[in-house]
C-alpha cells in the first residue's frame, strides 16, 4: 500500500474524540494539516450511521476519486455533481456542495452533511453558497466541517452556536509527516553532464538526493508543459516506466514520451481521463519522478508526493491574473510527506520562490456579498406560505456568518404603514424623493414644470427685471457681452430696443472719408490705398461691408451731424433659454424644486430624505427586473433564483424574446459556464445570447453574477461546438486550438448538460416558453443518455465512462 492509499489501522486520539462527539449528537468542526486523516473521521462512522450521509468536496474530479475509493471497499454510495445524478438513495451520497443547496432552501437535509475544505465559505464566487447551505441545514442534519487551512475555526463554532446548534472543535495541529523546508541551490548532489537550464538542474539535484517524487507548480498551462518536457529531455531514464496500448493511446504521443521517462504534467486541459485515470493513479503509485501542475488545480489533487517546490506567485483565471494566498501555499506545500512511505516531507525553495513562512491559514470572513438566487427563493417561498417577502428576506440575513447586521436594502422602511409608493427598497425611495420636480416662473407668472433648455431668437426672449418679465432687448445689459461700439437706442416708445451703433465715416461737401474701424475693415478687404469716396462709391462699395464691423444686424445709414453711424440690431441673434408654454423664451427664469406629487403628502417624506441612496442588494434586484417594487419577485426573478449565479439572468433574457428559437438557445446555453477559452480572437461575450444579455441588462457589472451584462464565465463559442459534436458527429480532436485542449470541451460539456439538468427538474411556470424550454432540455439529456459512448479506455471503470458520457 502507498501514498493516500494506506489504511490508518489505529485512529488517533483527536480522530476518536471527533467520532464521539458525532456520536453524541455534536456538530463539529475539525482542524487538521493536510494528510493527518481528517477523511478517516467519516470513515470510522460509515459502518453505524443511522440516515443518509452526504461527503461535499470542492470539485467534481474529487467527487469521482472518492466515488471509486469507497465503492472499491464494498460501500453503498452514489453521486450528485449537476453533471450527473446516480444512486440517490444510497447510503453515502458523494456531491459537490452547490447541488444541495435546492433541497436546503427547502429546509430538506440529510442525517450527517460533510463538507470538506469548508474553508471554502471564504471564497468570493463560491463563498456565498457554502454561508447559505450552512445557514439553513435543519437541525435534523448534523454537521461535519473538514480543513486544514483556517485560521479560526472557533469563530465558525460560535457561528453554529448562533444558529442554535452543538457545535464543538476538534483541533490538531501536528502533522504526520512533519515538513522540512531546503534550500535547492544548496542541495549537493553530482548530477549527470549535459542537464542545462535552470529549472532542470534543480530537479536533477531534487531527484540524486533523494526528494523525488517531487511536484512542480507552475503558473500556467503552457509554462507546465514546456517545463514538463525540458525536465524529461534533461533527465536520464534509467528505469523507463512500461505503459500499456490503452495507456499510450489515452495520453497521446507527447505525454507517452514524458511519462515512459516518470514525468508528467498535470493541468485543467487535459481531458478528466488523462488525469483521474492515467496521471493520477500513476502518481499516487509512486511511479513518477516529476509531476508538473498548474497552481490552479492545487486543491483538486488527490495524491502525495515527497517534496513540492512552487515556482510561481501568481497564476492566470480567464482573463485575470491572481496571486497566491498563504492558504493555498499551506495546500500546495501540503501535499509534501507520503504517510507511511516518508518521515518528512520537504518543501524546496529558492530566495526568489514561495517559502514556509508564506504559507498559512486562512482567516475566514464572510464574503461582501450575499446569494442573491437563494434570497430570491426565500422571497418566493414567503409569498406561497402568505408571508412577507421582505421580512423573509431580512430573517435569512441574522442567520450569515457574521456578527453584524448584514443588509439587504429592505430595513428602514420595514415598520412603516400605508407608503404612497408602494416601493419597500430603501434606496429606491431615497432616490425617489430626490427626484424633486423643477417648476419655473413662466412669462405670465404661473408655476410650470421646467422644460429642457431650447434655443430661440433674441427679440423672442424675455428676461426678469425688477419682478416682471420685460424683452431682453429693452435691456441695455442684455448687449454687454454683444458685439462692439456704443450701445444706443433703435426704437424708442414703449416697444423700445437697444443695439448698437460705430461711427463709419466723416461727411464733408459730398466726401466720405472712413474712420479708423472702417479703415482697418478697408485694408482687410484688400483696399491698397485707403482714400476718401464720393456718395456713389462710398454706398456702392463702402457701406457694404459695415456689417464686418459687429455680429449684429446692420440698419440703414443713420446721420448725425456730419458723421455716418452704423446702427446694428440682435434681434436675429441666437439665444438659449427656457420656452414656456406661451411661446416665450425665458431666460434665467426664478425657479423651485418640488417632491415628486407622491411624496408631497407622505409621512414619511422625512424619513426617505434620511435614507442612504447607495445601491444594496434590493436595489440591484430592482435594477435588474427580479423583484417588483412591493418586493415580490417577477418572472425573471423566479428563474434566477433556480440557478447559482447569473445562469438564469442569461436564460430569462432569451426567453423573453419570442424571436429567439429555442432549438438555438438549447445549444447557445454552453456558452453561460465555458469561460474564454472558445472565443479565439473574438469577443467572449458575442454572439446572439450574449448580445442579448448585454442589451437586456445594459452592460450591468455586478461581481459574481454579470460582466458587461453576461454571466461571470460566460464565453462565446462553445455552443458552436457542442452542435458540432452532438449533430455533425464531429471528431473531437478536430475541434482544438492552441487555447482549446481536451479538457476545456469536457468540462464545457459537462457544464452544458448540468445546466440542462437543472433547467428540466427545476420548478414549473406559467410561461409557455418556461415550460417548452424544460420539455426541450428534458428530451435533449434523454437522447444523450440513449447514446452510449464506448471510446473510452476500460481501465477508467464504468462509473468514469458514466462521467464523461
């Protein structure tokens, strides 16, 4: 026996101690380093529960490790993963945590619900779901929480305390294979000649002292691999590792090459068969050298090794560039010292790589957020049950793992009677009674509603003065900023207008000789010599181009005395103002501010002025149609609340175009959980759903549910490609890129048929296309499942070839 595979004979005392407390009716919750046995726990109860056990894990490639683990020993297990749904009525249902959460929320739940790596409920994406599943698990479902990466446990036993639980903390911090950490430069060892590069070299010293198996973790997809490969040229085989012909055809040519040499590498793009039925099994053997894994895929591995060496800080998600946390470096480094094969396990470092120090647990909070689906659910079940939706709402928040208030937007207004406006979100009535009517002084001095500013002539234009509205133009201080000369009078009477006026030339026994304005005006024109003019030439060429002299109007020649005036009018001249509804353009009109007509007379105008106008979760549901505004939630509301994320914003968006065929959507729904990757050069948020999306949701950003107003992992593409391969019967391998391998379509697939799954059992509507489109989802996964697919090698097992059908 090797590695995870040796058997613990002897419990420990802190195993046993948490076994009687199971068996005394406790929650509890266990911390303990990576390796020590905190699965061994459950182990020892299977043999005398006395209900249903279901063990949650993080990901779907655990679920199926410890499916064929415990079905090895005899055990009656099944599955949950939303991929696939098998033997529920098993003994020990094996699941990730988020397919439970359904029955939950109907406060259904098993005898014992295990959640493994619980540290999890931190998480930004995932966090949510984990709080909630926690928080309404009945009290006939006991508790077993499993990490070893939390900083305070405690603080999550005086969570369950709260909700009214026994909850006790089981702690160990002492590992059974201790860890030591070494200097890899320091290592001495002769290492053959020829072995070039950096990282190479290293591993060879690792492997002639002794430290190998050793795991490699590198930031991404291409860096593991190129780093597989130089590690496998540099180092000799002497003892080559003999595969069989199913096991050369299932890694491939390249892979073969490296694992023949006891290396491999070990990433999310390889296909599930590759790495749970090839790669893994071998490693967890002891029949590889190196393995080199992207950190990514740290917390899904399921085997020991030696010695591990991090040779990154940081690793890529889609299009987002993380850097390691403390936790998963204590995951990462955990992985080091195989019980019973190795008295320590080592971590090798270098100054410029993640050392011990750096690794430690996590101190768990609370994500910012709350799950909005099941709140939504929650509403819902008020509603059918005749209770309120926003009290409900408000009930599931006292129940977060938190000690302060968490707030949903529904508070302020919780108390309050006979609201005018029927909205129960606060920040919706703050903002309303923000919305002050704007009412301005028309020119018969009656109050109406301001209308935008408009533009208009300035004879048409009325200015106040001294409470009453007179022309702007009887107004000498209209023409300040006006043209240019002396501002005169153009009529006089009680219709009187002001302009302007320039003295253009001096008359002198019938000669025009031009003042300095107009002999500047002459010049420009062109005039070489700047003379003086009879009548005839002074009128015909002259007086023409007065008009350059100002941006008024230019009157006929006036005379005073012996000088020529150019009088210039601006009634013509554009002004912006304010029409009113008596066909006045006013300007500056006095204005006021009134409430909105709802407000004016509601008690509680006071109170929606105190309130804080910022957005809260009741506000984004607002905003994105899911709740009506007495707080009930509307159609699309409903279907979002079946699903985890912002899978049921995309689904009702579509609906809700009748032109949108559903024998198109079927496929386009692979496109909600494929990521980036199918995109290629082109936007991952295109195509017809996602253009749909961003429309309906005009580019909402709300972190964890949209991106540009699309699901968070949303990536054009897979839909074309799961028709190809469901209608065109289309070779795999013929469909990859570069960026797209193997596993990235397995995955897309079974992303595609969970979501399919979920939408055929979820809730009925009184929508047709609600219904039409799980009618359609319902016979699609029918078809799939008649289709038996036989292309996969026999040493995966039967319940491997289920998975990846």
């Amino acid at each position: 026996m090797h590695g995870l595979e040796t058997a613990l004979a002897l419990p420990d005392l802190w195993q046993q101690e948490a076994v009687r407390l199971l068996r005394d009716g406790h929650d509890v919750v266990v911390h303990a380093p990576t390796g020590a046995g905190k699965t061994f726990i459950f182990e020892m109860l299977y043999p005398t529960l006395r209900g249903q056990a279901i063990f949650t894990v993080p990901t779907r490639a655990l679920a199926n490790d410890k499916l064929a683990e415990w079905r090895t020993r005899g055990w009656d297990v099944g599955i949950a993963t939303g991929d696939i749904s098998e033997n529920l009525n098993a003994r020990v249902i094996v699941a990730t945590l988020e397919t439970q959460k359904a029955s939950l929320l109907r406060r259904h739940g098993p005898r014992l619900l295990v959640i493994d790596e619980y540290q999890l409920l931190a998480d930004t994406q995932r966090g949510v779901n984990y709080e909630l599943c926690l928080a309404l698990a009945p009290p006939s479902t006991q508790l077993l929480l499993l990490s070893g990466s939390v900083e305070n446990p405690g603080t999550v036993v005086e969570w369950l305390e709260r909700l009214g639980r026994r909850a006790a903390l089981v702690r160990t911090d002492e590992r059974p294979v201790p860890l030591e950490e070494i200097m890899a430069h320091d290592l001495r060892a002769a290492i053959p000649h020829g072995i070039s590069g950096y990282w190479p070299k290293l591993v060879a010293r690792a492997i002639a002292n002794q430290l190998s198996p050793l795991l490699v973790f590198a930031p991404r997809r291409k860096t593991a691999e190129e780093l597989a490969i130089a590690i496998a040229h540099a180092l000799p085989a002497p003892d080559p590792l003999s595969l069989s012909l199913e096991q050369s055809q299932l890694a491939g040519e390249q892979l073969t090459k490296l694992l023949t040499n006891r290396v491999a590498w070990h990433h999310s793009g390889l296909s599930y068969a590759v790495r749970a039925g090839l790669i893994e099994p071998l490693a967890k053997r002891g029949h590889l050298r190196v393995i080199v894994s992207t950190t990514g895929l740290a917390a899904g591995i399921n085997f020991s090794v030696r010695s591990v060496m991090v040779t990154g800080t940081s690793y890529q998600s889609g299009h987002h560039t993380h850097e390691l946390r403390p936790d998963e470096l204590l995951q990462m480094f955990g992985r080091a010292g195989r019980r019973g094969l190795d008295e320590k396990g080592y971590v090798l470092a270098t100054p410029d790589l993640p050392r011990m120090f750096d690794a430690r647990p996590l101190r768990v909070r609370r994500p910012a957020s709350i799950d909005w689906p099941s709140f939504i659910s929650v509403m819902q079940a008020a509603i059918d049950l005749g209770d309120d939706p926003c009290g409900a709402a408000m009930d599931l928040t006292k129940k977060l793992f938190s000690t302060h208030p968490v707030r949903t937007g529904f508070e302020e207004g919780m108390s309050w009677t006979n609201i005018p406006c029927g909205l129960r979100t606060d920040a919706e009535r703050a903002r309303l009674v923000r919305r002050f009517d704007s009412e301005m002084l028309n020119s018969r001095n009656e109050w109406e509603l301001q209308p935008a500013l408009g533009m208009g002539s300035l004879e048409r234009a009325l200015v106040r003065e001294n409470d009453r509205w007179i022309p702007a133009l009887a107004l000498p201080k209209t023409l300040a900023a006006l043209g240019s000369g002396n501002i005169c009078k153009l009529t006089s009477g009680p219709a009187k207008t002001y302009g302007r006026e320039i003295t253009v030339a001096v008359l002198e026994n019938g000669i025009y000789e031009p003042t300095q304005p107009m002999r500047r005006v002459l010049r420009e024109k062109g005039f070489r010599e700047i003379r003086r003019f009879d009548e005839k030439t002074f009128h015909e060429t002259v007086w023409p181009l007065v008009g350059s002299l100002s941006t008024g109007q230019p009157q006929p020649p006036h005379l005073r005395g012996s000088l020529v005036v150019a009088r210039f009018s601006f009634a013509e001249i554009p002004v912006e103002g304010f029409p009113d509804r008596h066909g006045h353009l006013l300007i500056d009109p006095p204005v006021r501010r009134e409430f909105p007509a709802i407000c004016q007379e509601c008690p509680h105008q006071p109170d929606c002025q105190a309130l804080d106008p910022a957005n809260s979760p009741a506000m984004a549901w607002r905003r994105l149609g899911l709740i009506e505004p007495n707080g009930n939630p509307t159609e699309r509301g409903r279907i979002f609340s079946f699903f985890s994320h912002g899978e049921g914003l995309a689904i009702a968006a579509a609906l809700e175009k009748p032109d949108y065929l559903l024998d198109d959507l079927i496929y386009d729904l692979a496109n909600i959980r494929a990521g980036h990757r199918f995109a290629g050069d082109d936007s991952p948020y295109g195509g017809r759903l996602g253009f749909v999306c961003s429309q309906t949701y005009d580019r909402a950003e709300f972190p964890g549910y949209l991106e540009f107003g699309v699901p968070v992992g949303f990536g054009d593409g897979a839909g074309e490609v799961m028709r190809e391969l469901s209608t065109a019967g289309t070779n795999r391998s013929k469909l990859l890129t570069l960026a797209l391998r193997p596993g990235d379509i397995e995955r897309a697939q079974l992303e595609w048929h969970s979501l399919l799954r979920q939408i055929a059992a979820a809730p009925s509507l009184l929508w047709p296309r609600w219904t039409e489109l799980q009618t359609l989802a319902g016979q699609f996964l029918e078809r799939l499942t008649r289709r038996k697919r036989l292309d996969f090698p026999p040493l995966l097992g039967e319940h491997l070839i289920r998975y990846l059908r």
